[in-house]
C-alpha cells in the first residue's frame, strides 16, 4: 500500500497534489469579498438574532431571514468560483454543501467545525483565499462529505454473496472491479476477504473507479486531509491488507461508467466480478438512458461468466428514484441472466 506522511500541503509534489489544484489569483476576488461583507452587514444588522452559529438548529425564521438578505444562491456562485478556480478539473458540484441548499443559514450548519469560525461568508472566503493549507482541508469536505460514504460492510447480504461466490472460485487469475469505488473503503473491504479466504495476492486484481479525482487520490494515499479520525481508522485497514502483500493488487482511477468503454480494447470483458453500489438506481444515474448506458457499458467489461451486483441503500435505495425492477431490465437486456441474492441485483453474464 502507499506510504502515509503526515501534514497537508497543496504546494508538495511527491502525493500528486499539483496535478489538481491550482494558484488562485487572489485579486480576482477582491469584489466578491467586498460584496459578501456588504450583503452580511446588512443581514447582521437588519435580522433579529441569533445569527447562524456552530449546533444551532436553523428553523424557518432564520432560513427567511438569512434569504431574504444573503440569498445562498449569491453565496454559492462565488463559492463555485472559487472551487472552478482552485481545481485544475471541472469539480462537480451538486457534491458541495451548497448544492441543493435552502439557505447560507443551513449551509453554514452543515460545514465541518475548522469552517464555521464566523457566520460572515466573506470571512470564510478571505480566510480561504490566504490560507492554503485550509483551502486544502476545504476542498476535501466540500467534495468527499462524510455523508456520502458509509465505510466498509455497507450491504451485509452482498458481502454474503461475494464471499460464497470466493469460495468457489479457485485458480487462475481474479479480477474484481469495484465501479463507484468512492475512497476506497469497499475496495479494500473486497481485498480483506480475498486475503481472508486464502488468495494469493499475485492471482488477484482489483480496481476502483471513480469521476471524482480527490477521492483517487485519497484511496490511493490513504490520506483524508479533512479527516483525520477517517483516516487513522483505513491506515489501520490497509496496514493489514500490506502485511498479507496486497501492495500492488489494488489500484484506483478516474473512470466515468457513462463513457464508452468501447475504444478501450484491452479492459473489454476482463472483469470476473463487478460491484456498483450506491449509484445505479440511486439519484446519481436513474433515467433510463443514463441507466442503460451505464448498465451496458459494465456489461461489457464483465467476462463470460461472471458477475455485475448492485445495491444502493446508501443512497436512500431504489424506492427514491427508480424501482429493482426497471434496474433489472436493464441487466435483462444487456443479456445479463438474474442471480438470487438477499441484498440488491445481481446479473450473471453466460459464458
């Protein structure tokens, strides 16, 4: 596994840290400090209190209140300004905390504590804007909330099935995909139980895919720069995984499942078993032919005979954005055969 090293700093080269963040020209957010502060001055001094505050409970008078001076959309796309200008990709957004949010009242609750020193956004910016390091941290929680990950063992029946499925399988080279792969918590999960079952690390592969490039560089690190409890707790994990060789049997990587794997030759049905938890169904990909793209584009990296299992109670399940069964028509028609399991779908693929 990689090494660990402690400290955070964007500007370091060795973890890769260049290759997506990049220098912020400072003086091109002059006018939107200046222009938060205004807005907060007004809100401050016009609001009854209390104002947002680290536990407080935002009700609907302060939600008002807090809109009806510091609208959260005016918040956000300065706050989205800076995201586009510190990442050297285009971030996704509705993974922020102001995605979706119904006011800076409840956006401010919802910051992690080192960013809910003051309730005034401009205060928050400039101290971002001239501090790298909690930039740095910033980023990380805006991107990776802990909200979206639910660590290792998240579908009990799924695991049950993987490990019968292990059990059989014996000789010749393994590869396992795990294709929403986050930070890797389930992708090293998948690595314990190999190791758990006796399979020798040089006849195993598995890969993680993801579109979010923080979330490659944190499994592939080991490093959580906005968590440090996070991170204490998958050192411990992967330390294991090290002392039974699993160095170089797991590898992670920016891969959109909605891009054709078409032109990709040499990754055309090489998958024995293929996880996507938390995403089919859920309220990332659930029309049809965002589903069916996805669906077909996993079939095709499965190898004869093997296996492509869903599940996605992470995300609030099926139930939210699309039944199991329009799900497994998807696996139907991109010739997947239905496999019995307690937890989600599985689709086999005949040989």
């Amino acid at each position: 596994m990689p090494s660990v090293t402690s400290g955070v700093s964007a500007e370091s080269g060795p973890d890769g840290f260049e290759t997506m963040f990049a220098p912020i020209d400072r003086d091109r957010f002059q006018y939107s400090v200046r222009r938060l502060q205004s807005m907060f001055r007004i809100y401050a001094t016009t609001s009854p209190e209390p104002l947002p505050a680290p536990g407080l409970i935002i009700t609907p008078e302060i939600r008002t209140q807090c809109e009806r001076y510091l609208p959260v959309t005016e918040v956000a796309a300065v706050f989205n300004l800076l995201y586009s200008a510190a990442l050297t990709y285009s971030p996704i957004l509705s993974s922020t905390p102001f995605h979706n949010s119904l006011s800076w009242a409840d956006t401010f609750a919802s910051l992690s504590p080192p960013f809910q020193f003051s309730a005034n956004p401009a205060l928050l910016l400039k101290a971002l804007l001239g501090d790298r390091d909690l930039l740095t941290r910033f980023l990380f929680a805006s991107f990776l909330p802990g909200r979206f990950y639910g660590g290792i063992g998240r579908y009990p029946g799924q695991q049950r099935f993987v490990r019968n499925w292990l059990k059989r399988r014996r000789g010749g080279m393994l590869r396992i995909l795990d294709a929403a792969c986050g930070t890797g918590e389930e992708t090293f999960g998948l690595a314990l139980r190999l190791s758990e079952l006796g399979f020798s690390p040089d006849k195993a592969q598995i890969d993680g895919w993801t579109v979010e490039p923080l979330e490659v560089w944190v499994a592939t690190h080991i490093r959580f720069p906005h968590d440090p409890k996070r991170e204490s707790v998958m050192k411990g994990i992967t330390s294991v995984l090290h002392q039974h060789g699993y160095g170089q049997s797991i590898s992670f990587r920016c891969r959109d499942i909605l891009a054709s794997l078409e032109n990709r030759a040499e990754q055309r049905g090489i998958f024995d078993l293929i996880l996507c938890n938390g995403l089919l169904g859920g309220p990332i990909i659930h029309e049809k032919e965002q589903l069916d793209r996805a669906v077909g584009n996993l079939a095709g990296v499965l190898a004869p005979g093997g296996v492509l299992l869903a599940a996605d109670n992470f995300h609030g399940g099926w139930k939210q954005k699309c039944p199991q069964s329009n799900l497994r028509a998807s696996f139907e028609t991109h010739g997947l055969v239905n496999v019995e399991i307690s937890e989600g779908i599985g689709g086999l693929k005949p040989d």
